[in-house]
C-alpha cells in the first residue's frame, strides 16, 4: 500500500487522488465455505480518465487513446477483501503506467560485417544446394 492513502503514484509525473476512484464491492464466485459465500470480497475499482483533474492534456490524450474514457479493475483473487483492494490498486497503477509510458523511436543501425559476411554465405549455400537438386545439363 502507498504511503499516503489518499494519493495514488501512478508515475513521478502522475499522482491521482483515492476521492478520484469509484469502488464497488461484490460477492465472489466460485468455491468455499460459509464466510465465502457471505463476504463481499471481489473488489472492482473504477477510475474516470476523461473527468479527472489529476491528468494533463497530454497525459488525458494518451490514455484515452489507449485505454478508453474509462479503467476498470476488477479482483477476486484473495478471500480478503484489504488484499483484493490493494491488489486492484497495483494493478489500476500498473495499467495506467503502461498506458503512459511512451517507447523511445528505434534508430536503425548498419549491420555489422561480420552479419552480412554470414547472410551471403547462408545465400551461397542455399544457393548451392539448390542448384544441387538440378539435373545436370546436356553440352
């Protein structure tokens, strides 16, 4: 769990506050016993992307391209319902992080000598072995 409650670090450019995100509380599927089938433990948290004040222009724009105007997190994994929170959390951070993160242009490189010399030589031996499967021709 962060340090502070209240505030959510997304990315050192990014902190969104806990009032920002909407959390809905529900009863799990699957097996188990009494406490189960009584305890809300699966978490869903929703963050609005196109509503929030935290974001900048730039920052709305690439995760509404990405993500849409609207995250949502769902997690039932635990049967507590604290560490399901704090998991959906990670995970709306993760997310988000990934959205953000902008992948720097490749920059093509020359090929070394040393990968060309073994590219022709791959050409020149398939080559051969091709012109091995011929018939020989008639002079």
């Amino acid at each position: 769990m962060p340090a502070d409650p209240a505030r959510i670090r997304v990315s050192p450019t990014l902190v969104i506050r806990a009032s920002e995100l909407s959390w809905r509380f529900s009863r799990s599927g699957g097996p188990g016993g009494q406490h189960a089938n009584t305890s809300d433990t699966r978490v869903e948290v929703r963050f609005d992307i196109a509503g929030s004040p935290s974001l900048g222009p730039r920052q709305r724009a690439r995760l509404q391209e990405r993500l849409g105007p609207e995250v949502r997190v769902i997690v039932a994994d635990e049967r507590s319902q604290a560490r399901n929170r704090d998991l959906a959390l990670e995970r709306l951070r993760e997310r988000l992080a990934e959205a953000l993160r902008v992948d720097a242009p490749r920059r093509r490189t020359k090929p070394t000598s040393a990968s060309v010399r073994r590219r022709l030589e791959a050409k020149r031996r398939q080559g051969a072995r091709k012109a091995d499967r011929r018939r020989p021709h008639a002079e």
